[in-house]
C-alpha cells in the first residue's frame, strides 16, 4: 500500500494538519443536524481526508465498507430516454460519484441519483434521528435518517446541473444531506453556495509538511538527514499528497538517504522543463511542429491542458525579463480562457507557444538586432 | 404586484405574509401557489398551473429582467437593500432568541460583510454558531462567509504597488494555496481600488476594466490561478505607470 493511502488519517482526532476544522466538524456533526456542506481547496490540501474522516465520525466504520459500482440509470429526458454510465462509489449510508464525468448529461445525474436515494434511504434506522451504539466499541453514533450524498468537482458542473442541483437540494434535504467537493468557489454557483456552510481547507503551509514527513518516517523507522524533509516540502508546492509520493520514491530509490539526495521531479514536469528550453532555444516554424509532438505526447498521457500551459508558464517565467513576464502571463491567460470555451486543447496550446515565439523573437530583435 | 430589489429584503417573506393576511391558516393550502419562475420550468408550468389563480404577485432580482407589458400591468413595490441599523437590530433580536453572544465589532462585521442582505446575515450567523458555539467573533464570521481577510488583500494590493513581478506571482501563488475564492478577490481589489485617494482615474479605470474581463473569464471557467495573475500583472503596470501595451511589438 502506498503511504499516502497506509497515513491517511481514518478518523478526525488523527488528522494531523486542518485540526481546528477537524475539531469543528466534529463538534458540529455530534451536536445536531448537519447541515449541507461545501468543501473548497486547492488539491492534495485534505478535503477528501477530511469528508471520510467526517463520514466515519458519523457512522463508524461502516463507512469504510465501500463498494464500487458501474451503475446505468435510463433518464427520462422529454421526447427521448437517454442511457447514462457512471462509477459510484458507495456504503450503506453513503454515495460518493463525480457527475461532472457524465459530460453535458450531467445534470440528469443529479437529479436521478438523488431521487433514486430518496427512494432506497437506509432501512435499518427506521425514519428517526437517535443515537445508535456501536456493541462492539461501545463508541456511540448519530444516526441520520438520510443518507450522505458526497459529490466530487462540483466547479467542474454545467450552469444547468448546478441549478438543477439546487433545486434537488432543497426538495430533498430531508431524505440527504450533501457533501460538496471542489477546488475552486468560484465557480460554484452562489445559490448553492449560500445553501451549504462552506468549509475552506487551505493547503498546508512547508512547515506542516515537513512535520507529516517526519511523523510518518518515524513511524516507518527511517533516518532521515536533516533538511531532506524540508527539500520535500519545498518542492511539492504545497500538496502533501505530492510531498509523501515523492518522499515515498526517494526511498526506494536511495535508502539510506544521504543529506544532498536528489528529489527526482515528475516526468511531465522534466518533459515542459524540456519544452521550455526547446521554445527559448529557437523560435522558428520547424520547432514549433518538434513541440507540437512533445505537445500531443503529454496529452494522450492525460495530463490535463490546463496543467501543461500552467506549468509552462511557471518555467518560462523563470528565464525572462520583467517586462516579458506581464506579456507571456497575460497571452498564457488569454489562450487558457479560450481552451475552456474551444474544443481541442492543443490548438490553443500551440497558439500559445506561438505567441510566445513571436514575442520572444521581437524582443530579442529589439535588444540585440 | 411585482416586487423587485435584491436578494435578502424579504420580497417573498411580503408576499407571504400577505398570502397569511389574506386567506388565513386554514385556506392558505389551496389558495396560494408558490413557483420560482427561475427554476426554467418553462412556459407550460406558467400557462397552466395560474391559470386558477386570479391574483399574481411577481418577485423579481432585477427590474430589467421583467418585459414592460408585464411590468405596465403591476403595482411596483422596490425593496432597497436593507440598512445597517435595521440589519444589527435583526440580528440582535434573533441572537437574544438564540442565546447567542455577539460583540460589537462582530455585529457590525455581520452587517457590512453581508451587504443589506438579510438572508445572507442570518445564514453566516447560523454557520458560525453551529461551528464554533455561541460566542462569535468577527473573525469567525468572516471566516464561514469566505471574504477574505483584509491583510490578504492588502498584502497582493502591496505587492502590485512594489512593481516587483515575481513578488506578485507569490502572492497569488499564496492566495490560490489558501484557497480562497478568486471572484470574490476581484471584489474585494475593486473596493479597494474604488476608494483608493492617490490613484488617478485612468489609472483606476484601466484597473477596473480588466478586473471586469477577468470575471467575465472566470464565469466562462477559465483558471483561477491565470486570471488572478493577469490581473495582478495589469494593477503592476497601472500602478506603476507602465506602458498598457508591449513594447516590442
């Protein structure tokens, strides 16, 4: 088992990182009600960690009884009935899935699952909220009638889904409650926003990192140089799912570590590193068709469009002079802007490199003739 | 009647109320219909469903959005977004009620984070006592509401002034880390800039019109991280004076 799944904190007293929100959710899921909740964040900063942990709070261990299904559901949509696929992933009290994957359809998922589950809503507490006790542990649940709904990149919902999804929320809060997952707010509608308590989970600062590090070295009986931990953290830009893949890799790479180890990066990021230096290298019509291959390699390895122009950014910022940098962010901008709204990403990809080279190129005509 | 005005000023809560006053508990059920004309049900659910119902009272977001035939045939009542007198006093009633415990600076807090509107004041103010009890500071307030703290805002604002590129891009780089909903920065950058003395117009205008872009951007899905970059790239060089467009070209 990797370490990021064998660490991963089961239960919201060993989370090691958000604990004044662990402390919080606790506290509001023994208290009352729950009410719907939105978790945001950047990646790889725990929300997921934290939503099992809270489901286990609430259910025991019979949350981690997971079982994952390829369910078909057969929509009704007007004159038509369409056949919908999705993976869920689900235990007797709850259902995790991503409708976003059902591409433009998606807002039928939303509102076909929640009826469905509105439907088959968990027998065993029978309609009232009470305490249930655990025989086994003597630990004492709260039992919810309803059943959690837990559904992942919300932000990534069409317009038509989120509305939908907030219709559903309000017709159906009693039969669930929903737990909201997804990186960016922002583009999370504000009627569902002011429907949910929104919970920000920020990514942890280095110094938090390098402590999860630490803990789990320790517990794996590793001597670590010092300063290794703090190179880690350094470099995972502030992903602890990142940091602990790479302090896992370092281990089998080298162990016993020595203090100036090399933290190997990922392929992709080795591979725009490459690119970077290819397009500052020559700016001519004949290396952009070599990029493009490059291009269209880390595409059908599905590193995301988005990711990849980001990234290229960040290493071509890293060579230029200041006033280079407000152009090649603003076009970096543009072309991403525009990905979103087209269809293939790698034309607004290659149109972004080149521009990149036109820019480039008149810059360096200009200073040096 | 058709009330408009924004949200939180108790259209529907009139209206209601009205309803009650008018028909009583006891017909209530079967006299009033309830439908959120948003919820694109389409032209049917309106032909048919009114049809047997002889008084309309429209709610409306904005006055705009309502074609001047239908609005000719209404009584036009605007609700203004409420004050903040009005606003503390509600929100003192119901932490009396609730047994909670509010001080001042977390009152006004309340009332200037939610804008005049009212639903939105209470909704912070459940959240909050649910997750940290019943004695509320601001800064738990500000905390469920997602504004961002000033210091965030005021530290990107500064970083933009300093003319240092690399200095901006890790400060957005530390406000995407936090996790911090990146509309709501535009908002808060654009008080700040509205307000600010020592800015010239043109300066605020070019600020403001890619603050504008921006958001039409992040409505369309664009990344978060880029946009806020942009627009901390374009503050630089209004701030700074520096030329809009590239010289090179």
């Amino acid at each position: 088992m990797l370490w990021v799944d064998k660490y991963r904190p089961k239960t919201l007293d060993q989370v090691l990182v958000h604990q004044d929100i662990a402390q919080n959710l606790k506290k509001l899921v023994t208290e009352e009600d729950c009410p719907h909740l939105l978790f945001y964040g950047p990646s790889g900063s725990g929300k997921k960690t934290l939503i099992m942990a809270l489901l286990r709070q609430i259910f025991g261990s019979s949350a981690e009884k997971v079982k994952v299904e390829n369910k078909t559901w057969k929509v009704d949509a007007g004159s038509r009935t369409i056949d919908l696929e999705l993976t869920t992933l689900s235990s007797t009290n709850h259902v995790e899935l991503s409708p976003s994957d059902a591409g433009f359809q998606d807002r039928y998922i939303v509102q076909e699952i929640i009826k469905e589950m509105a439907k088959n809503r968990p027998i065993d507490t029978k309609g009232r909220k009470g305490v249930l006790v655990n025989l086994v542990s003597g630990n004492a649940y709260l039992a919810y009638d309803a059943i959690f709904l837990v559904l992942n990149e919300v932000d990534k919902l069409s317009r038509e889904a989120q509305h939908s999804l907030r219709r559903t929320m309000e017709k159906y809060s009693a039969y669930c409650r929903l737990i909201l997952c997804c990186n960016s707010s922002s583009k999370v509608s504000e009627a569902i926003r002011s429907r949910c308590l929104n919970v920000r989970i920020n990514a942890p600062t280095e110094e938090q990192i390098v402590k999860v590090l630490e803990f789990i070295g320790k517990k794996e009986g590793l001597q670590i140089p010092s300063g290794f931990t703090a190179r880690i953290a350094e470099k995972s830009n502030r992903s602890l799912r990142r940091a602990i893949l790479s302090f896992e890799t370092c281990r089998v790479q080298q162990y016993p570590f020595t203090s100036n180890q090399a933290i190997p990066p990922m392929d992709w990021e080795e591979y725009i590193f490459e690119i970077a230096s290819d397009i500052m290298k020559e700016q001519s019509p004949k290396r952009l068709y070599q990029v493009r291959q490059k291009l269209y390699e880390l595409l059908v390895n599905c590193i995301p469009p988005e990711i990849i122009l980001k990234r290229l950014l960040y290493e071509l910022l890293k060579k230029l002079d200041a006033e280079l940098k407000h152009e090649v962010c603003r076009w970096a901008a543009y072309y991403e802007h525009r990905m979103r709204l087209g269809q293939k990403a790698i034309f607004h990809i290659e149109a972004f490199v080149a521009k990149f080279m036109s820019i480039y190129k008149s810059f360096l005509i200009a200073t040096f003739g | 009647m058709l009330f408009y005005g924004p949200p939180g000023t108790g259209k529907t809560t009139t209206a209601l109320a009205i309803a009650h006053q008018l028909f009583g508990p006891e017909l209530y059920k079967s006299r009033v219909l309830e439908l959120n004309a948003s919820d694109d049900r389409g032209i049917n659910v309106v032909r048919t469903k009114i049809k047997g119902f002889a008084a309309v009272a429209v709610g409306s977001g904005q006055r705009q959005g309502i074609i001047e035939p239908l609005a000719s045939r209404c009584a036009k009542f605007r609700f203004k977004p409420l004050s903040e007198e009005i606003m503390s006093s509600r929100i003192t009633y119901i932490c009396n009620q609730e047994g909670l415990n509010l001080d001042a600076e977390a009152l006004s807090t309340i009332s200037s984070i939610s804008q005049g509107d009212l639903r939105r004041a209470i909704t912070y103010l459940q959240s909050a006592a649910r997750l940290f009890g019943s004695s509320i500071s601001s800064k738990d307030l500000i905390s469920v509401s997602g504004v961002i703290p000033q210091e965030v805002v005021d530290a990107l604002f500064a970083a933009c002034k300093s003319g240092n590129f690399d200095l901006a891009n890790k400060e957005v780089n530390n406000v995407i880390a936090e996790g911090y909903p990146v509309s709501q920065m535009f908002s808060q950058l654009f008080d700040i800039i509205v307000e600010a003395d020592d800015l010239s117009d043109e300066q605020k205008a070019r600020i403001c019109r890619k603050l504008g872009e921006a958001d039409k951007c992040l409505v369309d899905g664009a990344d978060e991280y880029l946009q806020l970059l942009d627009v901390a790239g374009s503050t630089m060089r209004a701030l700074c004076n520096m030329p809009e467009e590239f010289s090179y070209n």
